[in-house]
C-alpha cells in the first residue's frame, strides 16, 4: 500500500527562504512552483534555486514535485532540464488539454533522462487540468503514459474558461467528478482545487469535505496553515480503525489458511473493501485520529 498524499503545498519557485525550509511544514508532497508563483524577470534565477533545493538532503525524504511552465513557452523546457537533471520525483505540466500534451511532455523527459544517466522512468507525471478541454479529455489524459501519476484539478483557471467564478463549488462539480473518474479508471490519484482564502478555515474544511467524500486523495494548497487542518479532515475515527483492523486480519487470516473467501463475523468481504481498510490504516498511521 503506497503511502498517502493528502497535501501538496505549492512553494514560489523565486523565494530562496521558503525553499531552503519549506520542508519543516511537514506535507506530504512538496511543489516547486516555476509558472504562475514567478514573476517574469525572475524565471532564470527560480529554476536555478530549484534546482539546488532539490539537491538539499532534507528532501530526500519527501516526495517534490516540480510545476514547470508550458513547453510552448520559452520557458518551459529550460524549468524541465532542470528540474528532472535536479532529480525531481514528478514534473506537473500546467494548462493540460490534451493526451498529445502528456506525450510531448514524456518524450522530452525520456530525453534528459538519458542525456543525465537518470534512470529511465523515474521521472513521473502530474497533470493539471484548468480549461474545458481538459475536463472534456481527462481520460485519455489521465492514461497517456505510463509515467502518469496523477492529475490535478486547477479551479481559477478552469472557472475562468468556463465564464463563471468560484463559489459554492457547484461550478466546478462536473470537473471534479470528470478529473476523479479519470483518475480511478487510470489507477492513478487526485488531487482537489486549491482554497485561496486562507483566514476562511471553516470554508476550507468544508471544501475538503466535499473532496474528501467524492474520494479526492488530497489537495493542493497553498499555505502551510492549511497543512494540520488538512491532515486532520482526512484522518479515520478510532471506530473506522478498528473496523478496519479486522477486517484486514481476516484477510490474512483467509489468505494464510489458502481461503479463497474473506468472511468477518459471517459476511463476505471482498477485495474492494479490503483495499479500503488497509487505506484508512495507512492513513492512522501518519498521526493522531479524528474524534468524530
């Protein structure tokens, strides 16, 4: 079972302080932000700080992702270079539309992995989906390599494209479950909008209800103060972990007795529900439980 991945904190590529301790904040994900975060005049400087934050021994420990800038930008291949030669664990391709955007991005990562003596494959890949066209292609997007890690649903943009604005999250429903079913058909994760009005907490945890309940993996985000709020609403109950911890025992049970059938207190228990309680158990085991 792979670990989980409930935040993915965005960091300016251009702010040499957060980078050099952006990892004391303890998400589960850490992204590199080379696009929107960095102001024109300073793309060149960002991705060389990137760069050399990646080599820092305190990320090692923690997945990095790199969000680069378009590759039809001039600025898009010089932040890939970098990024996979720095050894970032996923490249995040903005403004996804289409299948073809996550082929030409894998072909130039297949590239520099063997121009640097990575190895092949290592370089994963992340999605973001921000227009129409995007939502529209989500599917064939989400299994356009098999690099694909995840995909991410971007909400600004997308409402944007779609002439409306954010608000109670009924304009971006559709994109949501469009985005989540591509992800479960391509047996990769997802990831939620991010929230941007960080002193609204109670508007936050209400936004993460809703991912966490369509089945959302995590989110992105974009303050380390949403990190503990976060962690918190995706944490299981005592009760859903005892649940979960027979029902995972009378697995092993089955399987070391060479039962072809899981039963729990007379009932039949098949993989699905398995699968789900070995999630809710990896993810007790990354704190404290939720009281209700």
């Amino acid at each position: 079972m792979k670990r989980p991945r409930r935040s993915m904190l965005f960091i300016p590529g251009s702010n040499a302080a957060m980078l050099s301790t952006a990892f004391v904040y303890r998400p589960d994900s850490i992204m590199f932000d080379l696009e929107d975060a960095v102001a024109l005049c300073e793309k060149d400087s960002a991705r060389l700080l990137v760069y050399h934050a990646l080599q820092l021994p305190a990320y090692k420990e923690i997945e990095t992702v790199v969000r680069i800038n378009p590759l039809d930008t001039p600025y898009g291949l010089k932040d890939l270079e970098a990024a996979v030669r720095g050894g970032a664990q996923i490249i995040r391709l903005p403004k996804t539309d289409s299948a073809a955007d996550i082929q030409n991005l894998e072909r130039e990562v297949e590239r520099i992995e063997q121009e640097c003596g990575r190895e092949h494959g290592s370089t994963r890949l992340m999605a973001a989906i921000e227009s129409a066209s995007g939502v529209v292609n989500a599917v064939a997007i989400a299994t356009a390599s098999p690099r694909m890690d995840s995909i991410a649903l971007a909400g600004f943009d997308y409402v944007v494209d779609m002439q409306t604005q954010r608000g109670d999250g009924s304009e971006i429903f559709y994109a949501r479950c469009a985005v989540l079913h591509a992800a479960r058909a391509a047996k990769i994760d997802a990831f939620d909008v991010v929230f941007s009005d960080v002193n609204d907490d109670e508007g936050f945890l209400k936004e993460v209800e809703v991912a966490k309940r369509l089945g959302f993996n995590g989110k992105s985000l974009i303050n380390p103060r949403q990190i503990e709020l976060l962690h918190k609403a995706y944490a299981p109950t005592e009760e859903e972990v005892r649940k979960a911890e027979q029902i995972v025992n009378a697995a092993k049970n089955a399987e070391r007795e060479g039962l072809g059938v899981v039963s729990l207190n007379g009932k039949m228990i098949d993989s699905p529900v398995v699968l789900n309680a070995q999630r809710i158990l990896a993810l007790a085991g990354l704190g404290s439980l939720r009281t209700s």
